[in-house]
C-alpha cells in the first residue's frame, strides 16, 4: 500500500513528451504526468467533475482542460477557473530522480 510520504517509480523521463499527458498508476491510483518545458506536474487523472481521463485533456498555460466538457484546472493549486469553482484537482509532487519520474500523493 502507497502512503503519502512514499515516492513510487513510475516511468523514465525520455517517457514523457513535451505537452503531452501520460497516465500512469501509482497503486491502484490514475494519475496524470505532464512536461511542459521545464516544468514537470502530477495530477489526479480523472475530472473531478466528470470522471473523464484528464491524460486526453488539452494543456494550456498552466492548467488542463477537461475534453468533455472544457473545465479548466489549474496545475499549480488544482483550483478550477472554467468551470465550476469549487470544484478542484488533487495535485501531487514530482520530480525525477536518475532519470526516472518519480510521483508521492498528497
């Protein structure tokens, strides 16, 4: 079982694309990974609102958005700005260590 003071290995860095939302699992947990530059963020991977794989959402100056229904959540806080606003994503800490991506839930 992950407890939230765990890191878990997830994937290799050269995994990720820039721009592009890979899902992949820590636990049974889905969670979203995304390079945008030099930034890195880990994310609950489905919508709060709508259940749907945020991994097929849009990035976009900071934030996803939802491709079902266009709720926007920002990857810096989790808060929603389009959408409804007390809706909000768990977001998680990353980082990579030896060229590996590494994730631990909040």
């Amino acid at each position: 079982m992950t407890t939230p003071s765990d890191w878990t290995d997830v994937l290799s860095a050269d995994a990720l694309k820039d721009g592009v939302p890979k899902m992949v699992r820590v636990g049974t947990r889905r969670v979203a990974v995304l390079k945008d530059g030099d930034r890195l963020s880990a994310f609950d991977d489905l919508c709060p609102h709508a259940s749907d794989p945020l991994s097929q959402g849009y990035p976009f100056e900071g934030a996803v958005i939802c491709r079902a229904h266009g709720w926007r959540y920002e990857l810096s806080d989790g808060r929603c700005t389009m959408g409804d606003r007390d809706s909000r994503l768990p977001i998680h800490d990353v980082r990579i260590a030896d060229g590996r991506v590494e994730v631990r839930l909040r």
